[in-house]
C-alpha cells in the first residue's frame, strides 16, 4: 500500500513562508497525480493546489494563487507546497494525496485514493 508523510508545517507571522513536503514510499508506488488539501475546523476539505505526474499541470485554489506555489520531485517520490505571504485565514490541517489512476478533476477530494496524516498550518495575525 501507498504511504504518504508529510512535514513542514507550523506557525508563521502573517506574511511569513513555509514549505510543506510529502514524500511518497511503498513497493509499487506510481502517481497520476498528488494535491495539497487543508481542512480547518467546521469547515469543508478543500484543495489547495494539485498537479500531474507527469507533465506537471496544475491546479490552485483561487485564494492561493500567486502566493503558494506546488511542485514535485519525481526521483524522490516527493511532493512539495511553497507557501508565500501566509494569512490568518490559511490555517488549517494540510494533507498530502495522491491517486494512480487517470483523473480528470485535479480538485475532486473524492477522487484520491491515497492520503497522509495532515500537518498543521498556522498564520497568525
């Protein structure tokens, strides 16, 4: 089975950065594609940003867009969230996913397979 680990996050000043990393392990791991989700209390999981394999298209949420930036290493099985000029309103818990099969909606929470245990982002005012 695919295991996902994330790392990275904690609290940050408004307007401070943080990098989010996931790393991707298991005896037949092979992505489709990956997304950063978050989910704060009484709230909805929402995608944050997602991106294909291979090929590298992505998918940010609007209120992210121009501030986080999401990439991966294919080598290392790793998948990445830079976060620029964070805000109150970024808090939440940030979870890695992945699925290995064709997908057409990067966003779709409902579509991934596989998820990590979720990091905690902060932004404080």
């Amino acid at each position: 089975q695919v295991q996902l680990v994330e790392s990275g996050g904690g609290l940050v000043q408004a307007g401070g950065s943080l990098r989010l990393s996931c790393v991707a392990s298991g005896p037949t791991f092979s992505s489709y594609a990956m997304g950063w989700f978050r989910q704060a209390p009484g709230k909805e999981r929402e995608c944050v940003a997602a991106i294909r394999w291979s090929g590298g298209s992505t998918y940010y949420r609007d209120s992210v867009k121009g501030r986080f930036t999401i990439s991966r290493d294919n080598t290392r099985n790793t998948l990445y969230l830079q976060m620029n000029s964070l805000k109150p309103e970024d808090t939440a818990v940030y979870y890695c996913a992945t699925r290995d099969s064709y997908l057409i909606l990067l966003w779709r929470s409902e579509e991934y397979d596989y998820w990590g245990q979720g990091t905690q982002v902060t932004g404080s005012s």
